[in-house]
C-alpha cells in the first residue's frame, strides 16, 4: 500500500512539475507577433486585411501551445496564405526533413520534436 502510495505522489508531483514549468510566451509566439508587425506595413495586408485578421486570431491561439520549430514554421506560413500574396514566405536555414528523414518514421518524429 505505502508503494502505491509513494509511485501515485511521484507522478503527480512530475505532472505539476510538467505543467509549471512550460513557458508562457513561447518563441513560437514571439515570432508570430514579430510576423505580425512586418505584415501590418504591407500593401497585400490593406488589401486582405479582414481575411488576415480572422487567419492572426487563430494562429496566435495555436502559437502558445506549439513546441517544435516544424510546427512553428509552418504555422507562420499558413498565416501568410491569408494574404494571398503568393511570393510572400518564412524562410528557415534548415532545409527541412530528407528524403530519408520523411520515410523513417522514428527520424520523422525526432526531426519533428
């Protein structure tokens, strides 16, 4: 009984560990609102404003929860479809997953976390 006890106590003080210890304002976040700033200044943002208002709000709720750099990445260029403007895209310095990487599952999810 003690056992049990003392196995439920660790994993619900790693539960709250886990839960406190997330960051707020992810950099997911922070660079969706610095995307934010630099598209407001575009001729393709007064021309599809009411679209990309609509598209911002919900990507910002998204931006919070998002942890990995791929699922940022591609959440800033889906924000940029609502412009469409068709030559405006967030670049990366990684090329991204292999085709080697994109077939192996494991090495999908690892490049993906």
């Amino acid at each position: 009984m003690k056992r049990k006890i003392i196995v439920l106590l660790l994993v619900l003080s790693s539960l709250i560990n886990y839960t406190y210890s997330q960051n707020e304002d992810c950099k997911c976040k922070t660079d969706l609102i610095f995307l934010d700033s630099k598209i407001r200044k575009t001729p393709s943002y007064k021309i599809n404003k009411k679209s990309y208002e609509s598209s911002y709000s919900k990507r910002l709720e998204k931006a919070g929860s998002i942890r990995s750099l791929y699922d940022c990445h591609i959440l800033l260029n889906t924000l940029l479809l609502s412009l469409n403007d068709n030559h405006s895209k967030v670049y990366s310095i990684d090329k991204g997953a292999t085709e080697e990487i994109k077939k192996n599952q494991n090495k999908f999810a690892e490049f993906n976390s």
